[in-house]
C-alpha cells in the first residue's frame, strides 16, 4: 500500500499546481482538520479489532479549500485519538486550520499561536474562562459577543496559555448559540463564524469518498488490502479533482463522477466531453464489412 500512498502524492503535486483559489479575500491558507471512522467487522478483519464485536480503521484528513484537496491523509486503528494525530502535523505558519471540539486541546493551541498558526473549534461546554475585554459586535447579523478570554489555569492544566478570542454566534436556524474559539483576533467576528461553516466541506469530502467510491465494502481482509482500497479512494478523488480543475464546465463532483461511470465504454475526446459533456456524441464509422459475392474465391 506504501506504493499507492507515493502515488497519491505524487498527483496531489499536479493538482495543486492547477487548483483554483479559494473564495475567501484573506491571504491565509485555510485547512480542515477531522477523521472518519470506517467499520470493519471484526470476525474477517481481526487485526482491526475496535471493539468487542467491531472493527474500524480511522481515516485522519487535512483538507486544504483552495480546491478541496486532501493533503494530509494518515491512516490508525480505531481507537486512536484525534488530537494525538493532530500534534504531529507539521502546519504552514499564517495558515487556518478549522476543526471540532473533539481537537480541543489547549497545550497544543499554544503552542500553534506561538508558530503563528491559526486555528478555529467550538468551545467545551464546561471550558472555565475569564472575560479579558470585550469588543464591538455589528448591530446587524448574527454576532451576538466577541470577546478576549483567559483559561482558567488549574481547569486547562497549565499556567502558560496564551489568551484566545472567543466569538459568540446565534444560529437562527437551530434557535441556539454557537461559541468558536479562535486565537485570530484581526479577522471578524463574521469572517471567523464563515470559516467554521466551511468546515463541512470536509464533511462533504468524507461522503463522496464513502457513498460514491465505495469504501464501505472491501475486496480484501488483509490489513494490505484495506490500506491499498482506501488510497486508491483518495487517489480517484484527486483523478476527479483535477478534471474538474481542467474543465471550463461548472461541474458537481457527484454529477461527475456519475457521468464518468457511466462512459466508461463510450469512445469520446475526454477534454471536449469534460466542456460539452451534453452534446451528442460523434457517430464513430464501424468496420467495413464485404458482400460474399465480392470475396475472390481461392485459387
């Protein structure tokens, strides 16, 4: 699977050299940092024991926005923690990384701040905090606080933690409040609400990979097998990302990915097709087939 791993990279070096820019006007690379866990069932994947009557691998995925492209993928058994990946990645200073609370971890936070890497969670529900300062919010919009907290050192466990900014936002939609925590303190506070929810791009990326190709079911029980298919997913994903990439047509990824299936066998120019995949295909002229009368009969 080593192999497969090369060969993903490798690609990603041509996609990103196509890839689009993202749609935010800030200078900053922003990523998504979350896993997946995908089942297995323990009986015939007995070295991926995650449970008592289950098993599972665990998916870690870094996706950069400008073009959706995973860059970091890392593959554990189920059990592994989210943050002990995280604390081994190696970030671009100035760049964004958004994630979920499961990723709270307030050593780490620091010591990104101080790398100048910049990061956007939720908040813990039970995070102990006190108000430093207070900023002026919009009127207008759904920012209700944006403020400047301090941990509470014996509830984070350490005394040297930098101050964050905490932004309090109303979701009108679930008639409730949503509280990021940020260590950005120059974007705003709507910029800061904005990344947080183009954090399910990430979440969308887990489900082309799981419902359109096909990862919930294995061609192999070998812990080999299992790596080799899942690379192969995200290798496909990169194929798909950089017709994309090349095509003036505003493609869906799903959409793509359907037609492509379903073309597999037509003998078609693939750019033309990726621009115009709607117009009629060119009649292709078959093998010349002779009347019997006209075949000389052997001498």
């Amino acid at each position: 699977w080593e192999l497969y791993r090369k060969l993903f990279y490798d690609l990603l070096d041509q996609c990103r050299a196509i890839s689009p820019r993202k749609k935010f006007r800030f200078k900053n690379r922003l990523l998504s940092l979350d896993s997946t866990v995908i089942d297995l069932c323990a009986s015939m994947f007995d070295w991926a024991r995650f449970r008592q009557t289950k098993g599972a691998v665990k998916l870690h995925l870094l996706l950069d926005h400008d073009g959706y492209l995973p860059v970091f993928a890392h593959l554990t058994d189920g059990k592994t923690g989210d943050v002990k990946v995280a604390k081994t990645l190696d970030l671009p200073k100035g760049s964004i990384v958004a994630m979920d609370r499961a990723y709270n971890d307030y050593g780490m936070f620091t010591r990104w701040t101080r790398q100048g890497v910049f990061f956007v969670t939720r908040l813990k529900n039970n995070a102990d905090i006190a108000r430093v300062k207070s900023m002026d919010v919009p009127q207008s919009g759904n920012v209700r606080k944006d403020e400047i907290i301090r941990l509470q050192p014996f509830v984070a466990g350490r005394a040297d933690l930098e101050d964050l900014r905490c932004v309090t936002i109303w979701l009108e939609d679930k008639q409730e409040e949503l509280v990021l925590l940020t260590n950005n303190v120059k974007l705003a506070a709507s910029t800061i609400a904005a990344i947080y929810k183009e954090r399910w791009q990430i979440e969308l990326f887990f489900k082309l990979l799981k419902q359109q190709l096909k990862i919930k079911t294995f061609v192999g029980t070998s812990a080999n097998a299992v790596h080799t298919q899942i690379w192969s997913a995200l290798i496909a994903v990169l194929v798909i990302r950089y017709l994309e990439f090349r095509s003036r047509f505003e493609w869906a990824t799903s959409n793509l990915v359907a037609l492509l299936r379903w073309n597999l066998f037509s003998y078609r120019d693939l750019w033309k097709w990726l621009d115009h995949p709607f117009e009629t295909p060119p009649v292709m002229a078959g093998p010349t087939q002779l009347e019997w009368d006209s075949i000389s009969p052997p001498t």
